[in-house]
C-alpha cells in the first residue's frame, strides 16, 4: 500500500487560509488499487456495530471495533495513524502533539444507505477516556463511481446557516482532512438518492491534543452540536446545555 504524503507537503498556507474553516482536499494520496480492495471489503460486511437512527443521522451504519474491521480496512487504518502521517498531519495543519483514538470514538468504518443522511454538526470537542481535545478529522471516501446526483455531497456550514459554504464530492479516494472546533459545522444533510446497491462508503479518523484549543472553544462537550437547517424538524441544543459541560468540569473534572 502506498501513501503519497508529499501530496500534504508545503500545504500548510493552503490549509489555513481555505474557508469556511481550515481544511484540504486531497485526490489520489493513496493507492487506488489498494483503496479498491479495501471498498471490497467493506460491501462484503454481514454484522455492523450499530446504525444511526435518530434526527442526526439515518441509515448511517458504522464499525468502530478495531477487531471488525476487515484485513487490508485495519491495515489502512493503521498506515493513516502511523508516526510518518501523524508527522505530516502536524506540518499540515499547525497543530502538535497529535494523538490518534484507539478507542475510534465515533470514528472508523461508516456506510450510508439510500434515504440516510448526516445533518450539519460541529463534533464533540472532548475524549472522555483519553482525556484530549478533539482537533482534526479525516475522512477518506471509498465507493467507486460515486454521482453528484445521489446527493451525498460533503457540506461545510457557518453561521447564520444560509447557505453551504463549501460542496465536496465524496469521490472514490478522495481525502478531506479539517480542523474540528466549535465552529467547524459539516455533513451531508441530504437524503442519499442513490440506488439501493449503492452505499456512500468512508473511513472516518480523528486525532486529538492535549493542548487546549486558542479559539472557538466554548467549553467541554462530549456530544455533537446538530444544526437544523430550514426543513429541519428537530431544535438544536441550547447555549446553556453546551456550556454546562464546561460547568461540570470546573466542578467535577472527575466526571470528564
């Protein structure tokens, strides 16, 4: 299996500056006969961890047990949390002492069926069992021939929420690596139109520090910000609910 991490190389201008909030996309970083396998392996998957089904997401079905993931999946997973990629992560976004989950809290193998959505959400900013700061997810994207018309698009979103700020097709190999705050609001809050033989498959990596972050940070979370949009039917979490987890960690660090 080959990485091409130079493609990350000198990027760091590029990442910093791309708006809504800093992020890279990335085509062809990894071998794509390798990358072929890999979605092989994920359409052969009988028994899934769990399925989202809730007003966040629907028909999301997810592994996130390291001892689940197919062969060359878990051989994937480890090249992409490896020392050489984690080196090249920090010169790419800034940030250092990045830490890999071993746990894959939310993270790992993910497959949307038709009708499935993710809704816009800015992420738990707070591992409660590793005791770090959330600050950089990578999504790797694996179904072959993937359209535009199947409505699957990665959105980014800020606020006030009139409009995406930034489209990204999920095509097959294709790498969105982002910095993950308070205000780092995405999703692909569209129900999926593709046919039924179809999934929107990906691998989702999340890396963390100890340090705290500088900015757009409004307190520890542990659960995920969903964002509704104008159809939506749900409301979203209260400002007091948000910071209560920052309260309670004054109080209580124990409890985090």
């Amino acid at each position: 299996m080959i990485i091409n991490l130079q493609k990350l190389d000198n990027k760091f201008t590029d990442y910093s500056e791309n708006k809504p909030f800093p992020h890279i996309v990335c085509d062809d970083i990894l071998d794509s006969e390798y990358l072929g396998e890999v979605e092989r392996e994920i359409f052969e998957i009988k028994k899934w961890d769990q399925e989202k089904t809730f007003h966040g997401a629907i028909k999301k079905r997810i592994i996130s047990s390291y001892e689940n993931f197919p062969d060359k999946t878990q051989k994937l997973i480890n090249a992409l949390n490896n020392k050489k990629m984690l080196e090249s992560l920090e010169k790419l976004t800034g940030e250092t002492s990045l830490i890999p989950d071993p746990y894959y809290e939310g993270g790992g193998v993910h497959s949307t069926t038709t009708g499935g959505y993710l809704k816009i959400h800015a992420d738990f900013n707070w591992h409660k069992k590793l005791k770090l700061f959330r600050r950089i997810n990578l999504l790797l994207y694996l179904t072959k021939d993937w359209k535009e018309e199947y409505m699957g698009n990665l959105e980014f979103w800020k606020e006030p929420f009139k409009k995406a700020e930034k489209i990204i097709i999920p095509k097959f190999g294709r790498m969105v690596i982002f910095t993950t705050d308070d205000k780092s609001f995405h999703g692909h809050p569209h129900p999926l139109n593709c046919p039924n033989n179809v999934w929107r498959n990906s691998i989702a990596l999340y890396y963390y520090s100890s340090i705290k972050p500088k900015k757009n940070f409004s307190g520890f979370r542990l659960g995920t910000d969903y964002v509704p949009l104008k159809d939506d039917k749900f409301k979203r979490t209260s400002k007091i609910k948000k910071i209560w987890g920052s309260i309670k960690y004054k109080f209580f660090p124990e409890k985090f």
